[in-house]
C-alpha cells in the first residue's frame, strides 16, 4: 500500500503545501492502481533496503521507470524516497536515536521540495541523490544545520588554530545549511552546534569536534560586498578559512533568487537588501565563488574565537572616545596615600580618561595566602569614577609574591640549563604549574566577584606581557603531550617527520624527547618548530585559565593582554583569537636610530597587531611619554614627538594612547623610566604639557573611534616562518633577518599611502589585489594552494629568493624548488642558492637597472615566465634575476636576489604600474612624509627634521589647531596633520 497513513501523516506534519500533496497522493496512487508500476518501484526499495543495490544505482534504474510509466523523475523520485521514510524511522529506532531528530531531520525533504516547486515548477526534488546518507543515517539535523558524518577529504593537510592537525581520511562532521530556515544568528548558529555536538561529540574521542563545511557562504570574496550587519558574515565568522574558489558563473544564484534566477542579471529582483548586494556586486562585473571552512567546538564554545562562542557580541569599538591613560600603580604609594588625590587633579589636568590599574599588585591584594585586602582598591577605583577615568583592570599574574613561591616552588621557572629560578624579577613562573594556575584562577575570581559591577571597570588587561618559557619536568611531560596530540600518537610519523633517522635520531619512546637546548638536542629544526608552538600553546592555556572566572563573571567585560613589538617567543597570530581586542607595547627608539627607518618599522609593527584581528582596532597599552630607562643609552626624544608617536597609533587603527607610566617610582628598578608626572610632582614641565596638549587633540579624534580601515595590499610576514628561517642551517648562515626583509618590502608600499596588512601565511588573501610574501622558507600546510588560487583568480603575487622550500616541519620539498605546482605558478625552477660573503656582492639588472647581488640569491631557470633581468656576474651571469608570470588571471613575480638597496622600491613601483590599486590619497606625498587614511580623517605626519609641503586642491579642516587648509600646506618638521574634507 503506497498511499498509506504514515506518507500522508508525513506530509501533514511538515505542512506540505496542498498542491504537492495532492500530486504526491495522485502519484501514490497509481502506484497502488498500476500493479506492474508499483511493482518494479517496490522491487528497487526492497533491493536498496536489503543491501544489493546501493542507492545511486536505485536512482539511475529509476530513470527507466519514469520514463516507461511516464512519471516526471523528480515526482518519482520523491516518491521513492517518501516510501523509504517509515523504514528509515524504524533504523532511528533501533540505533536509539531519538525519533524527534528523525522528524527534525526529514524536514530536509520539505526544503528539497519547495526548491524544485520554486526553481522548476514540479513537485519533487531536484537533488535526489542527496539523499543517500539520509538514508544510511549518516547525516542528521540538529537546530538550523545538517550535519554529515564524513571524513576530512582535501589532499593538503591544515592545522586548525586549536591545535588539531588534519589529514586526508580524519573523521569531520560536514555541516550544510539547509536553504530557506532562520536567519543564521549567534543563537541559532550556537544552538545548533551544541545539540549537534551532544549527538554526535562522542565521535571525536578527545571531546573536540570537528565540523568542516564547504559552501557559497563562505566565499571571503563576499565580505566585499555583504551589508555589514549581515548574518552570513557572522557565521563566515565562526570559521577558519581552509581555501576558496572563484566560479565563472554563480550557480547557486537560485538560492537567492529562486525561480528569477532564469532571468538576465539586470531584471532579477532588488526587493531585499542581500539580492541587491549580490546584483550590484555581479553587475559590476565582479565574481562569486565558494570556499571551504572548518572549526573545532568543545561542546560549548568554538575554539578558538572564544568570545563570540560565549554568546557575547563584542563590537570593534569599546570606548565612545580615544583611550587617553596608562599604567597607574596606587599601591606603590599606599604609605604616601595623600598623593592619590593630586593624582587625581593632575589626570583630569592632562585629558586623561583611562588607568590601567593593578598589574603588579599581587602582594599588596593578598599579603598572605588566603588573605586579601581590597580596600585601597576600593577606594581607588572609586576615586577614579567619581574623576570620571574608566579603569582597565589588571590581573596580578605577571609578578608574584615572595610567600607564593617560598610556599609553592615549583611556580618558579626552570631555565634551559635545568636549573630552577630563584625569587626575583618577574615574569619568572612556570606556565604549566598547576598550583601557579589555580592561585591565578583564585586571585582573578576574587577580583571579578569584588569588581564585576564597579562602574569604573571597563575591561581586563590579563597579566603582563607574557613571555619566556620554562623547561622543568612538569613542562617537558606537557609537551611530550603536546606532540603525542600533534602527532597522533604516532612515534613513527614524528621520526618521519623530523626525520630522526639523521645522527641516529629516531627515538623509541616519547619520553625519549626533552625540550631543546644548547646542552641537549638544538639541531633538529622540527623539534624546535615544535617546542614554539607548544609554548605558544601553554601561554594560550595560562591565559584561557586565567579568563575563565572573568569569562564566567563578567562575559561583558572585553579582556586584552599587552604583546612586544615583533616578539617571536610565541606565535601572536595564534594567540589572537583567544582575546576580544590586540593591545601592545609601542617603544621605538627615536633619535639614536635613524628616524625615518624607525618611523616605517613602526608603522610595519603597528599593521601587523591590526591585522592580528583582521583590521579591528586595537591599543597602544603602552609608550613613553619621554624616555624608556633600559636601553643602553636612553636618549630623550625630542620635543613633539610623543604626540608624533601617539598620532601615528591612531593612523594605523589604535583606538588608544596609553603611558608606561603615569608617575614615576621614588624606587624601583624603573625609577627613572620616563613618566607624565615627573619627581618633581607637579603639572609645570615640558612632558606633562606635551600630554596634556595632545589630550586635548585626541579629544578631536572620536569619529575615528572603532573604524577599520580596508587594505588592498599585504605583505605576509608569518610567525612560524620567523622560526623556520631562523633555525635552518645553510646558505647564508648570517644575513636571515627575516622580519627585515618584510618591512623592506611593507615600505614602498607604506610610503605611498597605502593601507597594508602585515598577515601570517593562511590568512585570507582573497579580500586583497597584491601581495608581497619575502623570503616565504617554510610553507605551511595549504599555502601553495593558497598561493596558486589567489593568483589564478587574479591576485598579484611577488616572491622572493628561498620561497617554498620546506613543510611545516622544516622538511626540504622534492621535485624542485619552489614546492610542486608552484614552480608553475610563477613559470621558474629554482635550480640552486647561492650566499654571498659580505664585501663579495654579485650584479645583476632588473629592467634595465644594474643592482648589488647581495646575501642570498637563487639560480633560476625560466619555464615561460617573462624575464625582467638577469644576474650579470659569476657562473650563472645571463640566468634570470627578477621574472614575471601570467598564471591563470593573475601575476606572479619572482625576484630571485636580495638587495638592500632600491630594488625592493623599484620592484614595487612596477608591479603597481602594471596593477594600479588606488590610495585615496588626494595628493602627492612628499619624501619622508607618512600617510594614512583612517575613518574620515588623513593623517599626514612629518618623521624628519625638515619642514615639508603637500598641496590640496580642496578645503581640509585641519583637526588638532581647528583651521581651514588648502592650496600650499607646509607639514612641520616632526610635526602632523589631521586633515576633514570641508
Ligand atoms: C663532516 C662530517 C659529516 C658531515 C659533513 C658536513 O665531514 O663527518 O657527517 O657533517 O662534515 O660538511
Ligand atoms: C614594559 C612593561 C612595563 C614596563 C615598561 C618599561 O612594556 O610592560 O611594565 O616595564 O616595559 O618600558
């Protein structure tokens, strides 16, 4: 009986529309009437049920029957399918699956249904292999999303921010989005992964579930032109970006346009705002794509955007005004306490809005375990409110007590030489201690349980810039965890991949493997790759446990910890993720460097903490508001050019200009670190006026507030890659300087106005038209497919010498360098490296221009790539230098030798010509002049000693002095302009 009560039940539930029920009934029918029809139906059901007959194979025999019954396929299909469903519930039941997923899930049918009655008019589906792992219970729903029970099939490996590294054949769970359901909102998304993760987490046996989904939604390419509160971009969001793919056409133009899809692009509907973005965006003659993403939950949160995982919206912009504060130690004066309420007269003196509180005061909270004193804090944040200054509170975890580590030694850090630290300094305790951890935990959950609603606190400022790493046993026992999860448990994969069967490596046992140092292993470049990684892991698990009763207490609440100018310690583009916004520590060393090269590393510096959370704002948490006091020599930096610093902040995206410090120490080993309020103790001195004029400039600034800036450009310069070329062993064992080569080639770039992200190497590149990747040793798994899809989509990509040589575990490429389908990409084998000894520099020419070979350089051969010079000296003079490629729709340059000199500029100034990307820049820019565009305003700053001129066609409001500029404008020397179109 086909037409039986449960198919009608069926469609009674999902509500299907009365034309589909009453065709499928008709179609039941005569399944029932034509004895022969019903039969051949009912044999292919009992064959496919039983196992002989897989179900794509029922589907093509079903073809047969449609055509010789005359029955549309896609009714017949449906139909077959329809009569599999009270079968299918019994097998829910039998696998103890609940029936309510089996009700939930089948809701698929009614989506496959409304699609083919809206796209082709008949009541069916389309899609009816689709199917097949419904059927076989391998893909159910849960909330919004399906998920497929299925296996990570791309054939380069990825590693997911949390660690989890994944190879061809590793269990994932596919997720698809069933068309036409709820918005894609935090809610439903979360839901959704939550009840998915309580069915179906117990496939990922360390709790940690897998979900990978390749769909339209996630094609970066798209954040071009989505409307910005747009929930597809929330949920691009919740993903990392595995790789992407630009289509010619855009299939899947149905979804959002159903049956109007048949249409020319000029006459589909406009009537909601995502079909009109996506015409405006075709119609411009742009493409769309698709892309595949994967993130890893933990049944309760992504891991690795952690914030948004708790369900808290965390906006790019947590102030109304420029953050105008710094560090301010009240506890340092508690014997002296009068002093708090000048303190309080001089910051409202000096446009201060902000203090940084507490970061250091562990002891002066808890003098004695378990005891704890909070009533200088109360009475200190109190006064800051009363003041009108929001509080940035710290926790206490980057120095601790004496009685802690008398108490508990095993806080304290063990160097690389084994032995254990003393009491002293700071920074000075072993991340993986649990007791360091659970005295952290306690401190920072008194702190937020005492200050959760103090109405000054505004946001958590997490210990202080975290750094160093320690080598006891109870850190050497995590790592070897570490790798056992690296590696799958796999010893031998481990030997393979750092190929221990060099020097008779091969270890038999984990516990074979220690840290490396100097007195131990230090060769074995994998190993120390390894141990970076870990330490970023451990710092990342300190921070989350140091979190997790502010997560718990104060989820509003945005947490930041402060990170060092290019420190390589630990891996910041990893880190990243785990907090709600990028805050550093700004100290260029003005006057003793040369200005101007210090003005662009400063500049490169600030991008890269920007790009760290993909443009978001970030602070500046700390700058001198005059000198540091631990540089060898600390020379006062001029006058103005505090202002000069804290104004290029903001050009390139801080929302902040925080001091270290606010007062200076009577004592201390930083005494004499520059400071607004000097010993002298009162508001008359040069410093304490420079800060206070630019108080009231910042004031100026609040529409720049949370903007980010779009860039077209990026330079990749890559965390692990800053390891990788520092710790082979070959070519040119002096001159690496990695990060100097990127701000070499982040420069011409820079100068010309520019807004360029500094990014690690699997990033997104497809939001940018040209990208610079130096020196790219080591790729990282996935790179060379990312290289070769931005360039065959039409980016434009320049390499330079030793780019694609190792994997990520530092193992050399076979089959000619660069690695595999690259040597295609850029049309170039790179047959040999040569180094040069210094004074022993080689020539060669690029466009016609004669440069010093200088460093390292690679012997290339062309395999059709356009040769744009040749080196001129020694064995290889006449083999190409610097080569041009056209690879699908795009460029890629290869610049085969290292130059110190203009080559980079000169490089660059070609590759622009033949790919003009717009600055937005409505004027020439003088030499040494920085500009910068941010929100409304152009940023004009002057580094060096000479006063400059630019010319503007149009009235400017210059912002700081309020007055109308146009024609001539000079730029004082060490001087700046803010300029507002009138
Ligand atoms: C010596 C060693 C070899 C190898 C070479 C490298 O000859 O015996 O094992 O290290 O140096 O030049
Ligand atoms: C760092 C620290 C501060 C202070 C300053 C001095 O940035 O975070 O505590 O020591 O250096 O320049």
């Amino acid at each position: 009986m086909h037409n039986n009560t449960f198919i009608q039940k069926f469609m009674q539930y999902y509500n299907y529309p009365k034309d589909a029920v009453r065709v499928l009934t008709e179609a039941e029918q005569r399944l029932d009437a034509e004895a022969s029809f019903g039969a051949a139906v009912d044999t292919l059901s009992e064959r496919y049920k039983n196992g002989e007959l897989d179900f794509h194979a029922a589907l093509e025999l079903l073809d047969g029957i449609s055509e010789k019954y005359g029955m549309d396929e896609r009714t017949l299909k449906f139909v077959f399918i329809l009569n599999l469903t009270e079968w299918v519930r019994e097998k829910y039941s039998q696998g103890d699956i609940p029936d309510a997923v089996f009700w939930e899930t089948f809701d698929d049918l009614r989506s496959k249904l409304l699609e083919c009655m809206e796209c082709e008019y008949t009541v069916g589906t389309f899609v009816p292999g689709w199917y097949a792992d419904f059927l076989a219970l391998k893909i159910f729903k849960y909330g919004r999303f399906e998920y497929q029970i299925g296996e990570y099939d791309l054939d380069f490996d990825f590693d997911t921010a949390c660690g989890i590294h994944l190879t061809k054949g590793d269990r994932v769970l596919n997720l698809h989005i069933p068309s036409g359901g709820a918005p894609l909102t935090d809610e439903v998304r979360m839901d959704s992964y939550r009840k998915a993760y309580d069915a179906l987490g117990h496939l990922f046996p360390d709790g940690r579930m897998i979900v990978k989904c390749g769909s339209w939604l996630l094609y970066p390419n798209h954040r071009k032109f989505l409307p910005k509160r747009s929930n597809i971009l929330r949920f691009m969001d919740d993903f990392e970006f595995v790789c992407a793919e630009e289509k010619d056409s855009f299939y899947y133009d149905w979804r959002i346009f159903g049956h109007y899809s048949d249409l020319p692009l000029a006459e589909m509907p406009r009537d909601n705002s995502l079909r009109s973005a996506y015409l405006d965006w075709l119609l411009a003659g742009n493409k769309c794509g698709d892309a595949i993403g994967i993130f890893v939950f933990d049944g309760e949160k992504i891991l690795r955007t952690l914030i948004k995982n708790e369900g808290v919206e965390m906006a790019d912009k947590y102030f109304e005004h420029i953050v105008h504060g710094g560090d301010y130690n009240p506890d340092q004066w508690l014997s002296a306490k009068d002093i708090w309420n000048e303190d309080m007269r001089l910051m409202r003196l000096a446009h201060i809005n902000n203090a940084t509180v507490g970061i250091f005061s562990w002891t002066a909270i808890e003098p004695e375990e378990g005891v704890y004193r909070f009533e200088w804090l109360d009475e200190i944040l109190d006064k800051l409110a009363a003041n009108g200054i929001d509080v940035i509170l710290a926790t206490p975890s980057g120095a601790r007590p004496a009685w802690l580590a008398e108490k508990y030694p095993e806080v304290l850090r063990v160097e690389e030489n084994g032995i254990r630290n003393e009491y002293g300094v700071r920074h000075n305790h072993c991340l993986t201690s649990p007791v360091y951890r659970e005295k952290v935990r306690n401190i920072n959950r008194k702190l937020a349980e005492r200050y959760k609603d103090h109405p000054a606190v505004k946001m958590w400022h997490i210990s202080n810039e975290y750094s160093g790493e320690c080598h006891c046993e109870l850190c050497q026992a995590a790592f070897r965890d570490w790798l056992k999860n690296y590696y799958k448990n796999d010893l031998d994969l481990l030997n393979e991949r750092w190929w221990n069967g060099f020097w008779s490596h091969t270890v038999t046992d984990w516990s074979q493997i220690h840290s490396p140092k100097e007195r131990g292993e230090s060769h074995v470049s994998a190993l120390k790759l390894c141990w970076k990684r870990f330490v970023t892991d451990s710092h990342i698990s300190f921070f989350e446990n140091e979190i997790a009763p502010l997560r718990e207490l104060t989820p509003d609440k945005p947490v930041t910890t402060n990170f060092m100018r290019m420190y390589s310690g630990m891996d910041y583009q990893r880190f990243a993720q785990h907090v709600d916004l990028i805050s550093w520590d700004n100290y260029p060393y003005w006057e003793a460097e040369d200005n101007a090269y210090t003005a662009i590393e400063t500049a490169f510096n600030h991008d890269v903490f920007r790009s760290l959370k993909d443009g978001k704002p970030f602070f500046m948490m700390e700058s001198t508001p005059s000198v540091a006091n631990w540089r060898p020599v600390n020379k006062i930096p001029a006058p103005g050019q505090l202002a000069l610093t804290s104004v290029q902040a903001i050009a390139h995206g801080a929302d902040s200009v925080q001091y270290f410090q606010w007062r200076k120490g009577r004592g201390g080993h930083e005494k004499f670190h520059g400071a607004v309020v000097d010993h002298c103790g009162h508001e008359n001195t040069r410093v304490f006026q420079e800060v206070s004029a630019l108080g009231q400039t910042l004031e100026k600034l609040d529409s720049v507030v949370g903007t980010r800036s779009e860039a077209r450009i990026a330079v990749i310069c890559d965390w692990e890659n800053i390891w990788a070329t520092r710790y082979f062993c070959g070519y040119n064992n002096l001159k690496r300087d990695y990060i100097g080569e990127c701000i070499r080639w982040y420069a011409p770039f820079h100068k010309r106005g520019y807004n360029v992200d500094v990014i690690a190497m699997d990033a997104d590149y497809a939001k940018y038209d040209l990208i610079a990747a130096p020196f790219l040793y080591m790729l990282k798994n996935g790179t060379e497919q990312r290289i070769t899809d931005f360039v065959r989509n039409g980016g434009t990509f320049v390499a330079t010498c030793l780019t694609g040589i190792t994997d990520s575990d530092d193992r050399c490429f076979l089959g000619g360098f660069p690695a595999n389908g690259l040597k295609d990409v850029f049309g170039i084998w790179n047959e040999e490296t040569d180094s040069l000894p210094e004074g022993k520099n080689g020539k060669a020419t690029f466009n016609g221009s004669v440069y010093d070979v200088e460093q390292m350089c690679d012997i290339l051969h062309s395999r059709g790539a356009e040769v744009l010079g040749t080196y001129t000296s020694d064995f290889y003079a006449g083999m190409p230098s610097v080569t041009k490629n056209t690879f699908g729709k795009g460029t890629a340059y290869y610049v085969a030798f290292r130059n110190t000199g203009t080559l980079a500029e000169d490089v660059c100034a070609a590759v622009l010509q033949s790919t003009p990307i717009p600055n937005h820049i409505p004027f020439a820019i003088p030499e040494g002049i920085s500009v910068r565009r941010r929100g409304d305003c152009i940023f004009v700053m002057n580094f060096t000693d000479t006063e400059a001129n630019i010319r503007l066609d149009t009235p400017y409001l210059n912002i700081p002095d309020d007055t109308v500029r146009t024609g001539l404008v000079p730029v004082p020397a060490r001087g700046f302009l803010i300029l507002r179109a009138e």
